[in-house]
C-alpha cells in the first residue's frame, strides 16, 4: 500500500541558532527511560559514553505503572509454539510471524535476566509464580509485588543504571525534536528548566518515549504519555505506521475525583466477574471467553451493556474470591479502592474502557532500526510488527526488553565503528510563519477539548462521518496552535498530542474494515484484503 502523507506545520517545534545554543557531543542519546530506554542503555559497551534525557522524574512511565506483568513460557505444559499462537490471534492477521516467534522465544532469557538485575518476581512452589490473563490460553505471566510489576522491574533497572559510570541520566530534560542533516538523524535538541535548550550531538539516537494514552481523557496511562515521540520521529522524516491502532483497557477504575487507575487483567484471570449496574453477568453473551476474551472484545462488550443500561459504568466483582488471594495478589488495587471506601471483599469496583496501549507507532525492523539512518526505537513508541492488531497482555514489556536490547547493542556497534569528530552541523530553524502573540492559548482548554474530541470520534466505535469531524475539529485547531512558538513543555506536547491525533484519524478513515483494536460501526467485519499496515510520512 502506498504511504499515507501529512504535512506537520513546523519541521522544529523551536527557532535555534546553533551560535547561541550550547552543545554536547555523546556517543549515543537514548530519549525516553523506561523498560525499551534503560534495556538499552545497559546493552551498550561501557567504553561509550551515553545520555539518558527523560522528561519528568526518572521513576515516572508507563513501564513503572505496569501492573500485571511479563509473558513468558515457563510452565512445562506450556510450549512456545502456544504463547505464539495466542500472540497471532490476537493479532488479527497483522503479526509479523518471525517478529513473534523471536519475541516469544526470547522471552524467559529476558525475564531471567531481569532477575539477575536484581528484579524479585513473586514465587511459588519454589519457582517463579505464572498467572493467566485475557487472550492467553496458559499460566504464563510472570509478577512481582503482587501487582505493581513494572514498580519493582524499574526499581531495579533504575538502580543498575544509577550505578553505571558511563551512562548519565538527565532527568526532567524534554526532548523537543530529533535533528536530522543530510537525511540521518543526528541527536536532538533538548530543554530543561536549568539551562534552556541544548543541542545533543549524538552518533546514534535511540528513540524510546512510550506512548500516546493522554490524547483521551480516559486512560491508564501516567502524564508523561503524550505522543511526542511518534510527533519528533515524523516531523524528521522517519516513517510511522497503523496509528489508528489505539488499545483500550476494558477495566479503568470509574470514580469522580480519582485519577483512571487500571483494574488489571490478572483480577479476571484469578476469577473476577464483570456485572452490569443490575447485577447481571454479561460477557458470556458476547464471547465463548467471557471475562476471558480479548481485550478489544471484552472493551466493546462493556460500551454496549453501558448504552443498553443507560449507566455510565459497569462492575467488576471479586466479592466470591477468597480475602487471602485478593490480600496477596492484588494490594496496589485493593489499597487504591480502599481509598475510595470500597471494600473489594464485599463491594463491587466501577469501571469502565480508557485509552491504554499505543500499538501503531514508529515502524522499525527486527533489529529496532527505523526507516531514518541513525535513528533506532524500541518499546511502546514503535510499531515492530509484534503485536498486530492487538496487542496480547503482558507481551509489551518484554517487547521493550527484546528490542531494546536489540536497539542498544546496533547503536553501540554502530557508535564504535565510528571515530569522534565533534561535528556541529550547520543547522537553523526559524519562525516566519508563526503568527503574532496577541493572546495567551488557555493551554488546558485545549487539551479537555481535543480529549472529549478523540473519546467521542476516534475511541472505541468509530465511523467515517464522525472521523471526518473530527478531522476537520482538529486540523483547525493545529492551525493556529502548530504554528506557534512555545517556550513550555505543555506547549510542546500539546502540538505533539495535536499531529499524532491527524496521524491517527487519518489511518482509521482509511481503514476501512474493523480489525483488531479498530472498530468501524460502519465497516463492521474484517476485510482479508485490508490485511497489511497503514505507513504514513511527511508530506
Ligand atoms: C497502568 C498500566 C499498566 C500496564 N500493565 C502492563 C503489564 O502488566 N504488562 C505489560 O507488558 N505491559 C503493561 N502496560 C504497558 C507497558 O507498561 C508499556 O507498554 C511499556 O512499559 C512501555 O515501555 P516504554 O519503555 O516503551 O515506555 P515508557 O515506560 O512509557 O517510558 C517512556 C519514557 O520516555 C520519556 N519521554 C517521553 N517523551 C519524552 C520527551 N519528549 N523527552 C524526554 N523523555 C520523554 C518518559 O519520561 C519515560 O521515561 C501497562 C501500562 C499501563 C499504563
């Protein structure tokens, strides 16, 4: 299929001129840390001198928030070849077979590794503990913490990393666009509230930034999710494709007030039950599966039984769980719930689908190179041809591992092949164009606007008149916000959020069948001629 082009209206969100910026030579700039960014970073020869920047406190990502935890073949009655099978179909046919087949290999020599890191995963009968979630057809998933995984995979991580001479951690540093010259990537240009901005010269630039949840106002995912890495890869030329493939997680805790806490798979696979305000099991209506189906599946269910009762939520029931195992595997859930007076041992958890997982993303190749030369990626902002389209549970933060990994061993190799030169390439960006600063954009406004925008138009049911609209919506708005010039991180993420949310609408008109993730009341089956990727570039 031929790309998809969007024009983004700046090719940098900033006017530099590099005699008045200061720079900094490295060997490789990893951007994002997080399970893909810190994987990385430790795969790269200590010889070489690395920059971690990450935009908000080091401990602050979708990787330390994951809950449920790791897919991983341990158990004897489990076999490779089932963990694949699941991850195919799951995939509705957008899986990249030999993708899936070196990810799933690989993955208990990751996790094993992890352990060597100094991760504690929870155990049993004197192995590791394997739990089943929604998709997967046998106990697979590894934990730790009950269920506050990814809290105890980054503490560890983090540790490493703290520890390591070679690699410097530049914390609270924005990264707000990559630099190209001559058509290869060649660092970025990075804020930070003490020395403005900052030109890294980097031999080889990893691109690790996570994902896209905070373009809707219902999402699992932490503030630092705003999408600026699929935004900077595009606007440098790299390729992006099947952006239109957003994941909902079927379970967000529903209460006023609380921040969108997700209630995780794992409490379906011990048991739990999802009701609908008049107490009625109804998933087994929708799917052979039910608690148990995939999540786009178990997603749609719970918008239809929501509009069939009228109720804004509906209700996920532990209640007949035994006190201990809710006690054991569900602490971070039961103590957030607690907070709220509900007590899981007797009353029933509101909830309701919010923005999750980014499948779509940067494309990149088995080796976590993406179309731009220098330029490699890994983790959530990436589109690996792992997950198709839907994305297994548990099987992200081993993507992250496995090409992480991968993207820091070939920056490394790549970075030694080459001497230093401290080359400052002779790069400017000006505003021309940017229209004059009369009034101050109210900057919040804008974001509850586009928010209820995408949660209307572009969320769980989609079709083309309202992806039109929302088109249109946004396009005028990225008229006078893109063009401008900010000197704020909320600025900057807010044009980001502003490209990403044209790359998505643009895909999801063009798919024009449901698949996966992407459903299209208009477009209801899957179309087998519509099985291949969506890319897009700029125009
Ligand atoms: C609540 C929750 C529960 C989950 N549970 C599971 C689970 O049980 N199992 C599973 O496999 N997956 C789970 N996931 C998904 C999984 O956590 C993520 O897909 C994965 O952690 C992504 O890792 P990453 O390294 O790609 O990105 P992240 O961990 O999100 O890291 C991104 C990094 O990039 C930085 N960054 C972003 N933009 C910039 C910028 N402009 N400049 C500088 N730095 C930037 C961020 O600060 C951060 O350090 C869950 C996700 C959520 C939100």
């Amino acid at each position: 299929m031929l790309s998809l082009t969007v024009a983004p209206k700046r090719r940098y969100l900033v006017p530099f001129n590099p005699k008045r910026i200061p720079h900094l030579f490295t060997d490789v700039l990893i951007v994002g840390a997080g399970i893909a960014g810190i994987r990385a970073a430790l795969s790269v020869d200590p010889k070489l001198h690395v920059v971690i920047a990450t935009k908000d406190r080091i401990d602050l990502s979708n990787s330390a928030w994951a809950q449920g935890g790791i897919a991983g073949v341990f158990d004897p009655e489990d076999a490779i070849a089932n963990h694949v099978a699941d991850t195919l179909a799951a995939g509705k046919g957008l899986c990249n077979p030999q993708i899936v087949e070196m990810v799933v290999r690989e993955a208990p020599e990751r996790i094993r590794e992890l352990e060597m890191l100094g991760t504690h995963f929870d155990q049993e009968n004197g192995g590791i503990a394997l739990t089943q979630e929604g998709g997967h057809s046998h106990r697979r998933v590894v934990h730790a913490l009950g269920d506050a995984t990814g809290k105890e995979i980054m503490r560890a991580l983090i540790d490493k990393v703290r520890g390591e001479p070679s690699l410097d951690v530049w914390e609270r540093t924005f990264t707000i666009d990559l630099l190209t010259y001559d058509g290869e990537c060649r660092g970025a240009i990075v804020w930070n509230p003490e020395h403005g901005k900052t030109f890294v010269w980097a031999k080889q630039t990893i691109l690790c930034t996570g994902g896209a949840g905070r373009l809707f106002r219902e999402t699992t995912n932490p503030e630092i999710a705003t999408a600026d890495g699929q935004a900077m890869a595009f606007r440098a030329g790299a390729e992006v494709r099947d952006m239109e493939l957003m994941q909902f997680h079927p379970t967000v805790l529903y209460i006023a007030g609380s921040s969108r806490h997700l209630i995780s798979e794992a409490v379906r696979g011990e048991g739990g039950l999802l009701r609908d305000v008049q107490g009625h099991r109804f998933m087994p209506e929708y799917d052979p599966a039910a608690e148990l189906a995939p999540r786009d599946v178990v997603s749609r269910a719970i918008t239809r039984q929501m509009e069939k009762t009228r109720h804004h939520c509906v209700y996920l029931d532990v209640t007949h769980l035994p006190k201990e195992l809710i006690a054991e595997r569900f602490p971070h859930i039961r103590k957030v719930c607690q907070e709220f007076g509900l007590d899981l041992t007797r009353d029933l958890i509101p909830v309701r689908p919010g923005a999750h997982y980014m499948i779509g993303g940067v494309s990149v190749d088995a080796e976590a190179r993406t179309t731009l030369p220098r330029l490699w990626a890994a983790g959530e902002v990436t589109s690996s041809g792992l997950h198709g389209a839907n994305r297994l549970a548990s099987n992200s933060l081993l993507e992250g591992l496995v090409f992480g990994l991968r993207a820091g061993r070939n920056a490394s190799a790549a970075a030694l092949s080459e001497p230093d030169r401290f080359t400052a390439y002779p790069l400017e960006s000006t505003l021309a164009d940017s229209p004059a600063l009369k009034d101050e954009l109210q900057l919040d406004d804008l974001l509850n606007s586009l928010n209820s925008e995408m949660g209307r138009h572009v969320g769980i049911d989609r079709d083309a008149a309202g992806l039109d609209s929302a088109l249109r919506q946004v396009e005028f708005w990225d008229r006078y916000v893109g063009p401008r010039e900010f000197a704020t991180v909320r600025g900057w993420e807010l044009q980001n959020l502003l490209l990403t949310a044209q790359l998505m609408i643009r895909t999801a008109l063009a798919r024009t069948e449901s698949r996966g993730v992407h459903y299209r009341t208009d477009f209801p089956q899957t179309d087998p001629r519509q099985a291949r990727h969506i890319p897009l570039i700029r125009a």
